[in-house]
C-alpha cells in the first residue's frame, strides 16, 4: 500500500515528462497517467481504510534525517478527490485544447500541477512542503497564462508575486521552526513545541504566507482576476484544488502539528476573516456579469465558511461533538471541491458553444445545452448547501458546533451566505432557463459535458447520501 | 621575514585600493574614473594576491591566487574597454 | 584573526549588506536597482563564505548574484531608461499624495513590526543550546551516503526527494517560459576585444563546470554550481552576438530539459523494482549514482537557465540577424 | 549563545523586512521581483546563521542544503516572473 504513495508522486511526474518528449501522442499519454494516478490515489484510500495510516520513509532514511511521507483519512480523502477531479478534468481538457501545439504545451504543466497537489498532501516535512508549493504555484501560474489574453497574463503574473510572498513568509516560519526545535518533521513537531514566541511567531508567519496562497479575505484580491481569466479546465482546478491544498496545510498546521500553541482568540480572528469573506464573496458573485467571474467570487465566499469551523473546533471539547464538527468541515471542501470544478467546466462548455459568459445574455441555455444547463443547477445545489448535497451535511454540522458553543455570529453569517448562494444561482438558472425560443437545436457532446456531470453529481448527490464513511475516515489520524 | 613581506604587500594592496576607491568617487568623468579603476584595482588585487601567496602553505593555492589575479585582469580590462567603447558612442551620437 | 577584528569584520559586512538592500530598494531606477542587488548577492556571498558556507557561496555568486541578475538585467533592457518612469507605471502618479504617505508608513510599521517579532523568536531559539541531533546523524551516516560532503550527502541522497522536486521546479518555470514564446532579441556581434575574451573564457567556464561537478562528491561544488556555471558560458556567449549559444533544436532539447527530473525518477523507480526504497541507493553504489543523477540535473539546470535568459527557443539566424539590426540603436557593445 | 549567530540573524530579519516593504510597496513590477529576491536572501541567511557553530566547529549541513535548494526554487521563480513581465510589456508597446 505505501508504493500507492510513492505512485502518486511519481505516476504524473513520469507523465508530465513523458508528455514532454512524445508531443505528438501527449493527450493518451497524459489520460493514462492520469488514470494510474487514480487507481493509486484509490489504492491508498482503501489502505489507510483498511490499515489505519501510512507512512514513507523515503530512501529508506530514518524519519528526520530524511523525508517521511504520511498519509491518514484526511489526506486520504483529499487525494481522492484530486485525483478524481483532476481526472475529470483532464477528459474535458482533451477535448477543450483543439490545437495540437497547446495541447503539447498544456499536458506535461498539468501533470506537474497534479505531481505538486499530491505531493503536498503526502509530505510530512516541513521544508518539503514549501518545495512542494513553490512548485504548485509556479505550474498553477504557468497553466493560468495558457488563456493567452493580456488579461490572463497580467491576472497570473500578479497571482505569481502573490505566491512567492506567501512562499517566502512560509520558508521565514519554517526556519524559525527549524532554529527552535531542530526538526522539520510534522509528527515529530506536535512532541517537542511549545507556547512560546518561536512558535507564535513561526506560526503567524507560515499561516499569513498560507492565508495569502488560500485567498482568505482580505488577501483575495488576486483570486478572482486569475481564476476567471484561466482556461476552463484550468480555472476548474484552480478553484476546487489549488487554493484548497493551502487551506489544507492551514488546517493541518492549526489543528495538528501546533495544536498546543494556537489560541481561541487567533481561532476567532481567523473565523472573523472568514464571515467577511462570505459576505463580501457572496456580495460580489451576485453582482458579477460574467459567469467565470460569479464562480471565482463564489470561491472567496465558500473558503470563508472552511475558516467559520476554526473557532468552533477551538471552543469543542475532543469527542464525538467535535469529530462530528472536524467532519463536516472536510465534507464542505470536498463537496465544494467537486462542485466548483464541475461549475468551471459546465462554464467552458457555454463559453465555447455560445462564445460568450455573459449571465446576461444566456437566455435559452437550457434548450440548447440541457446536460451543462443541469450541471450548473446541481452545482448550484451544492453551493447553496441544499439536501441531498455534502455541503448541506458540512454546513448543518457547522450551525450545531455554533449553537453547541454558544457563537451565534456564525449562525447568522452561514444564513446570508447561503441566502446570498441562493440569489446568485437563482439569477443564472433564471436566465437560462429564460422563455427565449432558441432557433437551435440542442447539443450534446459527450467528451465535453459528461465530466461536469459527473463532478456536479459527485457533490450534489453522492457526496451527501453516501458521506457517512468521510467521518469514520477522519478518525483515522496520524 | 615572510610574515613582514607579505604584510608590506597586503597594505600595499590596500592602498592602491583605496586610492582607486577615492578616484572613482571624487574623478569628474566616467574616463577617469575607469582609468582609476581598473589600474589602481588591478594593481591593489595583484600586490594583495601576492601578499597572500607568500603566506601560503601549498604551492597549489599560490597558484590559484595567481590565477584569480588573471581572471580578474583579463574582466576588468576588457569591461572597462566595453564601458568605455559604448561611453564614446554615445557621446558621438549626440 | 582575533575576536576582535573578525568582530570590526562581520559589522562591516553586515553593514553593506543592508546598506546595498536598503540602496537597491530604495531607488526607482530600475538598472540602478538591479546593479545593486547584484552587488549585494557577491557580498552576500562572501558573508556565507565567513559563516563556513562554501556551497551556499559559491551557488549564490552564481546563481543569486549571477544568473538571476543577468536576466533582471535583460528585463531592463526592454525599456529605454527614461521611460521606465512614466509610461510602463501608471500607478506611480499618486506617489504625492496623502493617502500614498499613509500607506507607505503603514507598511514601514508592520515591516518593522515584522523585523522585531521575528527577531525576538530568533533569539529565543538561539539561546538555547543548538539542537545537534539532525547534524550528528547526517555525520553518522556520512560514509553511506556514497560522498563525503555533507552538503552534497543531504540534497542528493538524504533529502534526494526535495531535489527532485526542485528540479521538477525548474523545468515548470522554463515550461511556463516557453508558452509564454517571447524570446529577447539577440546581441549584436561583439567588437573583437569582447570577441577575444569569451573565445578562451568558454572553454574554461566548461572546465570549470566539470569541476564543479566532480569535485562535489567530497568538497565544496555540485551539480547547481557547475549547472550555473555552464549557464553563464552561455551567456556570454549570446552577449557576444551569437544565437545558437550551445543549445540543440527540438526534441534534444526537449530532452536534456527533462533530463534531470527523468534520470532521477528512472533510478528511484529502478531502485523500487529491485525491492529497496524509492531513492534509497546501495552504499555501494550511491557514489556512481549520485554523480549520473548529478550529471543529467548539471545539463537541465544549465539548459534552463539559458532558455530563461533567452526567454524561450533560441532564434533562428536570420530572424536574429534582422533583429540585431534594428537594435542598432540600443546596442551595448 | 554565539555573537556572530545573533549579528547575522539579527541582520537576516532586517533584510527580510526591508524585502517585504519593497515588495508591497514597489510600483515597477522588475523592482517588486527584486525585493522579493531580498526578501528570500534574508531567510537564506537566517539559515546560514543557525547552521554556524562558531569558528573551527563543522556548521550544520542541513540547512545550506535547503538554502541550496532554495536559492534554485528563487531563481525558477524570478525567470518565470520576468517572462510574464516581458510579455506584459511586449503588448503594452504595441498598443
């Protein structure tokens, strides 16, 4: 099981470089990588199902000396979902690059996006994870110019400074951790911190770096230019897994490896930014006229409500109430994760067919692209946290921690953003489903509008009826 | 008796180095000042370099100071030609 | 050297550095900045120098100090130097205005802020003993990692994985270079001084690289160091007016590009199939292994570091030479 | 505690925040991506000045082999920067 590990860093990466020699055959090649990449990602989760945690020692080298892998439920989880995104995505990415020249370019960047997001899930060190999203941000920044307008450039060169300050007060915290306490290793660093200034002030620096990468309001200024301007398949995975894999680290920082050094009142600032972030995202997806912008607004809004289950965790006693709180945060980033991505592709597909995003103008979407027009629906579904969706389990959770606690604030935010959800959806569902007669017929492609389907449903349907293994997944630690 | 050569050398060195430092900021054109420069520097680097090698245990690192030294001479010389090839270009332009 | 002057030395080195951080930050001249910021690499360098850091000095004069400010520098070409001001910085208009100076000391405060704190958890960690227990068993299985210097020890075979990850770095960002497709126009041809100068300085820089390389195993050096230094042979002789610089067409290229990441990947995968870890080299063999992966990431690291600075496939002849006469205007040399 | 460790760290958190200031504060983007090359030297040299032990006594590999790494992560960055950059600036002239 722990080669399963090992193959989800190595499968893309082989693939990426595969892809770089052989142009002409880079699609197949990318695909099958990508399934492999799947099957391990699959492989793994049923291990650490099976197995309880896993870990790897790279080289061989005792952990310390060298670089651990580890996985549990929660990085598990993730990696599923990546995998199955980044999968879905790629199916839509063959048939979105029509040239054969951006085809050649996209596909080895791609696979090193898909190397950097499993590699950062999968490391265990501290230094390793700042190589690891060095290497993120520099593929994710790459993809984002493929849209080719100066827009796109300008949104991705501002999106790469954004990242490398983030990446430089990240390494600034990871050297104070390692000037303290002489370890970079994640399950050695729980054992040996203690409340004092190094680890204040390492952590306030490694999570404002993390913040900065995550888009938490009032860092989100770079996010919705960047996501918006980026090709489809390439927004879709910007929003639904790049932005999440530094709230990851966030969380796994916060709740793992300094959870004797964080404090309530940090946990309640970091909710607090979250609130604003839920409304002022919320707020500006509503008033948003192009439809990848709504999406990419809509993304601030949704990593704002990950931020409102901090406080609640700090204030939880550990037990069942807690775990149950702990679960429905990672159900509202899996669900959101599906759905935002099946949303960004759904959008691809009107951008292509119909040559424009405008919401305005998309009178009669629904007769002429009924499967995409479906997606979007479902999506929304998810994204308002309607049952039967995962988001409706994740948010129901996060109103119980806050009435538990006693932190009515929450409450109120939660309902505004999913009111303001509400409005936003309403508004594209309203003008696609429009009474214009549409002179054409309606289309279907399969290549391009299965792939948003399958995601959309993922996190409307699935996710919410069958999510009961993700909590007992989550017990599993490290 | 080594000890005092190599330190008559150094500061040597070091003098022409400061007068060099001294040209390049009070000199009133880019000419002089790369004449300032480049002559007293390399002249500074060589005495500085031979006062080391004199201390030297090994063979081996005397020569790899003599090397330095040419590296340097040959970089100084010809960037201050290049400086200055593209200075009167300039002027001849206007 | 007693205490004392190693003392007078270090105040005055640190003083230069943040005198040539604060200078080159400070001015809005944009070559001015670059200049400075090259200069504060080299003496940077020789600050890792007196704290016992060969390698690090030696890949910051190269690489930090070198490299990076030849392509700051060829960034800077692009713009004539008076406009750099005006057109190319919209935002620059406001900077009388009041809510600019606010911003400004704003930031300043935090920043000082930041200095302070990080200062205080530095001296924190500092006042205790030094935690020796990763040193020690690094030094402890120094004889298996197949080299005898440490520094080499750690990025090739202890923490191999944080390099292969960092050479995967690379190739994204000439990858990313490369579909952005806008390649600098060359040099003209250089006057026969230049001309003279880089004709023996090339084959010395390639000597040298190989040195580096070699000497790496047991001393100060590696494949970063020869890789930039290669790289540099190549600059200067795109500086001299030449466009093909060294570097092969198509899918040589293609191939030494991927080269580092993929050698590296074939002898971890190869290592698992015969049932040791991912990376985990026999002692036997680490020396040999070590010194192939070190090769290959040698000729990608060089080959990256020219397409960036040559912002993307080198140019044909022809298309550069027609270039290179409508750069007679800005020419150099 | 070493005074050369305190000297050189105290000055690596001046040049980190001197970077930081440049970078938020700086309108020429050529100027932003130098002061973030500031600001990445200040941590390298925060490292540096943990590994060293004092004079004669082997410095701490570890940390010049992430500087090592580091400083190639930085370079990565800054060519990929200046690329942008450049084609930004490629179209404004031709506007």
């Amino acid at each position: 099981m722990t080669d399963a590990m090992i193959g989800l860093v190595a499968l893309p990466l082989t693939g990426a470089v595969a892809t770089l020699l052989l142009p002409r055959s880079a699609t197949v090649v990318a695909i099958g990588a990508g399934l492999a990449t799947t099957i391990a990602a699959a492989l793994l989760l049923f291990g650490v199902a099976n197995q309880g945690a896993l870990h790897y020692e790279m080289g061989g080298w005792s952990t310390g000396l060298g670089i651990t892998l580890r996985a549990d439920g929660l990085s598990a989880l993730l990696l599923m979902m990546t995998s199955l995104v980044a999968l879905a995505a790629s199916v839509y990415a063959s048939a979105y690059f029509s040239a054969a020249s951006e085809r050649a370019r996209f596909w080895p960047l791609w696979l090193l996006l898909w190397t950097s997001l499993n590699a950062l899930f999968l490391s265990g060190d501290l230094f390793n994870l700042y190589v690891t999203l060095e290497l993120l941000g520099l593929s994710a920044v790459a993809l984002a110019t493929l849209g080719g307008k100066r827009a796109a450039a300008e949104a991705a060169l501002r999106y790469l400074l954004v990242g490398l300050l983030g990446s430089m007060l990240f390494l600034a915290g990871v050297s104070l951790i390692y000037a303290g306490y002489g370890t970079l290793d994640l399950a050695t660093l729980p054992r040996v911190v203690e409340p004092g200034p190094i680890a204040w002030t390492a952590l306030a620096m490694m999570t404002t770096g993390l913040l900065l990468k995550t888009a938490l309001f009032p860092l989100h200024f770079w996010l919705p230019p960047a996501h918006a301007s980026a090709p489809a398949p390439v927004s879709a995975v910007l929003s639904a897994l790049v932005v999440k894999a530094a709230f990851y680290l966030v969380l796994r920082l916060w709740l793992d490896v300094f959870a004797n050094v964080v404090t309530p009142v940090a946990a309640n600032l970091l909710g607090l930014l979250g609130a604003c972030a839920v409304l002022w995202g919320s707020w500006r997806a509503l008033q948003a006229e192009r439809l990848k912008l709504l999406a990419a607004w809509s993304t601030v809004a949704q990593l704002g409500y990950l931020f409102l289950f901090f406080p609640l965790l700090l204030a939880l006693p550990p037990g069942p109430t807690r775990d149950l709180a702990a679960g429905g945060l990672v159900m509202l980033a899996l669900t959101h994760g599906f759905a935002k991505a099946g949303l960004f592709l759904a959008i691809g597909v009107i951008q292509q067919r119909c040559g424009h995003d405008t919401i305005r103008d998309l009178d009669g979407t629904a007769q002429h692209l009924p499967a995409t027009t479906f997606a979007i629906a479902l999506a929304g579904v998810a994204l308002i946290g309607l049952p039967p969706s995962g988001a409706f389990l994740g948010k129901w959770q996060l109103l119980a921690g806050a009435v538990e606690t006693g932190q009515w604030l929450w409450l109120v935010v939660t309902a505004t953003g999913s009111l303001l959800a509400a409005a936003y959806i309403f508004r594209v569902l309203g003008h696609a489903f429009g009474h214009q007669p549409y002179p054409n017929q309606p289309v279907t492609v399969a290549r391009e509008e299965w792939p948003a389907l399958l995601l959309t449903a993922m996190a409307a349907l699935v996710l919410g009826l069958g999510g009961a293994p993700v909590w007992k997944l989550l017990e599993i630690g490290t | 008796m080594i000890n005092l050569a190599s330190s008559i050398l150094i500061l040597a060195g070091l003098f022409f180095y400061l007068a060099g430092s001294i040209g390049l900021l009070r000199l009133p054109d880019l000419y002089t000042r790369l004449h300032a420069l480049t002559k007293a520097d390399n002249l500074g680097l060589g005495l500085l370099a031979a006062g080391l090698a004199l201390h030297s245990q090994h063979l081996l690192t005397s020569l790899k100071l003599l090397l330095i030294w040419l590296a340097v001479l040959a970089a100084s010389a010809t960037s201050a030609h290049l400086i200055a090839r593209q200075a009167r270009r300039q002027e001849t332009r206007r | 050297m007693n205490t004392t002057n190693l003392l007078v030395f270090d105040g005055l080195l640190l003083f230069s550095i943040v005198g040539l951080a604060w200078a080159s930050l400070a001015t809005t001249d944009e070559r001015r900045s670059v200049i400075l910021f090259m200069a504060f690499g080299l003496v940077l360098a020789v600050a890792w120098g007196r704290l016992l850091a060969p390698d690090v000095a030696l890949a910051e004069a190269a690489i930090g100090a070198g490299l990076s400010g030849a392509l700051l520098l060829a960034a800077v070409r692009k713009q004539s130097p008076g406009s750099s001001h005006t057109h190319a910085n919209p935002d620059r208009n406001y900077s009388e205005s009041g809510a600019k100076v606010v911003l400004q000391w704003l930031v300043t405060l935090l920043c000082a802020a930041l200095a302070g704190t990080l200062a205080w958890a530095l001296l924190h960690a500092l006042s205790s003993a030094p935690h020796d227990t990763l040193p020690r068993a690094i030094s402890d299985n120094l004889v298996a990692s197949g080299v005898s210097n440490p520094v080499t020890a750690v990025l090739l075979n202890f923490r191999a994985y944080d390099t292969l990850l960092e050479l995967a770095v690379l190739l994204t960002a000439v990858l990313g270079i490369f579909s952005l497709g806008q390649t600098t126009p060359g040099y003209q041809p250089a006057g026969p001084v230049f001309d003279g100068l880089v004709r023996w300085l090339v084959p010395v820089l390639i000597l040298t690289a190989g040195y580096l390389l070699w000497v790496g195993a047991h001393a100060p050096g590696g494949a970063f160091q020869a890789g930039a230094t290669l790289a540099a042979a190549g600059v200067v002789l795109r500086l001299t007016g030449r466009s093909r610089i060294g570097l092969p067409d198509g899918f040589v290229l293609r191939i030494i590009m991927a080269a580092g990441v993929g050698v590296f990947l074939l002898v971890g995968l190869t290592l698992l199939l015969l049932g040791r870890p991912f990376l985990g080299y026999p002692p036997a063999w680490a020396g040999a292994l070590i010194l192939l992966i070190e090769t290959a990431a040698m000729l990608s690291i060089a080959a990256t570091l020219l397409l960036a600075f040559v912002g993307g496939q080198p140019q044909s002849t022809a298309v550069n030479a027609a270039a290179n006469r409508q750069r007679e205007e800005n020419s150099r040399c | 505690m070493l005074t050369a460790q305190v000297l050189y760290g105290l000055t690596a958190c001046v040049i980190v925040a001197l970077g930081l200031r440049g970078a938020l504060l700086h309108a020429s983007l050529l100027q932003r991506v130098v002061a973030i090359n500031v600001m990445g030297a200040g941590v390298f040299m925060l490292l540096i000045a943990v590994a060293y032990r004092g004079p004669g006594l082997p410095p701490d590999p570890l940390p010049h082999a992430l500087v090592l790494t580091g400083i190639v992560v930085a370079v990565s960055a800054t060519a990929l920067a200046l690329a942008l950059a450049r084609r930004l600036h490629a179209e404004q002239d031709n506007d």
